[in-house]
C-alpha cells in the first residue's frame, strides 16, 4: 500500500472520529444488515468500545433473545431493550449495535437521538435474505414465510429507519468497504447511498 493511500485511509478515519466527537455511533436496520460484523470494525478504526444491544440484554436478564421473547413477548423485550439502550447511552463515545426493532420504538428512538449519531444500514430484501436464512435464531422469522415476514418487516421500518442521521447502503462487497463507506458519511456528515450508482 503506497503512502498517500495509507495517509489518505488514515485521514478518512481521523475525520471520522473528529466528527463523531463525544457522540455514541448507532447501527441501526433490520436483522442481516450488519449492524454487529460492521460495528466491532468501526469501534477498531475509530479507537472507541463496541457493544450489541442484543448481547448486553442477553448478559443482563441471563436469557437468549429468543427466550425472553417466549417468556414475555415483544412488548416486554421492547421496554427491557429501551432501558437497557438508553443506559448504554449515557456513557461514549462508543459504537452500539441496536437489534432490529430497537429503532422503531419511539422512545429508544429518541434516545438515539439525543445521545448518538444513528446509522441506517439499509439493505435489499435479498441481501438480508441471503444472510439471515441461514440460522432459525431470529424470534420474528419463525412464521410459516419467514422471507415474506422480512418483506413485511422492510415495509412496515423502512420509513422508520429513515429518520437515522446517515444512510449507508449495505449490500454484498467486502466488510473494509462498509468500514469505510460509513467513515466516510460520518466525517462528511451527509447519506453514502446516494454516492454509489
């Protein structure tokens, strides 16, 4: 790698942190998007903790995601998730990984965005498809169609997941590609979809 790319990658992820300051940077989109892979590499290039939502709410009630949506349903994992986010919140810069449905609860949503810059990583159906139909440990998929329930899940949090800060497009090429798509719409403060044709 020649000294201007590597001064230039350099530069990219400086801007990036400048920008960020103080703020939590938050992965926000459905289930496949990669909010978690892409997540612990932004915490590396941007020299900040990681921390999934989902794993914490794991670590804190002792039970698998799946387990408390079987014990006590969506609404209570919602309410468990915001106080659990919002905690997470208080402290930063760190990058948060959110679950899938963490952003469409209103009030986890306006924690977000007090206490972070949110990320939508906003994926096509298939791509999402391709990577989630591979493991049955996803409590919203276990439906007779679990490609039309994501389908379902796209229409209902797109417009949603649209009030993020930045919308990085996520979709088949190398995770460093990610990285840097979302380095670069933190440190130029403006949606990296609309610069990939």
């Amino acid at each position: 790698m020649s000294e201007q790319v590597l001064t230039l990658a350099e530069s990219l992820k400086d801007r990036a942190r400048i920008a960020l300051g103080q703020r939590n940077l938050v992965l926000v989109g459905l289930m496949g998007a990669g909010k978690s892979s892409i997540g612990r590499l932004l915490a590396q290039q941007l020299g900040i903790p990681f921390v999934d939502t989902d794993v914490e709410i794991e670590r804190v009630s002792r039970m698998t995601i799946t387990e408390l949506f079987a014990a006590y349903g969506e609404q209570e994992f919602r309410a468990l998730e915001t106080r659990v986010i919002k905690r997470l919140l208080r402290g930063g810069p760190r990058v948060v990984s959110t679950g899938g449905g963490a952003f469409i609860n209103d009030s986890t949503r306006m924690h977000v965005k007090r206490g972070g810059l949110s990320v939508w990583l906003k994926a096509d159906l298939d791509v999402l498809w391709d990577r989630v139909n591979k493991r049955d440990t996803r409590p919203l998929l276990k439906t007779e169609n679990p490609k039309q329930t994501l389908e379902n899940l796209m229409n209902a949090r797109y417009p949603i997941y649209a009030e993020a800060d930045l919308t990085v497009l996520s979709r088949d090429v190398g995770k460093d590609v990610m990285v840097k798509e979302v380095l670069a719409a933190i440190a130029e403060g403006k949606t990296a979809e609309s610069r990939i044709s």
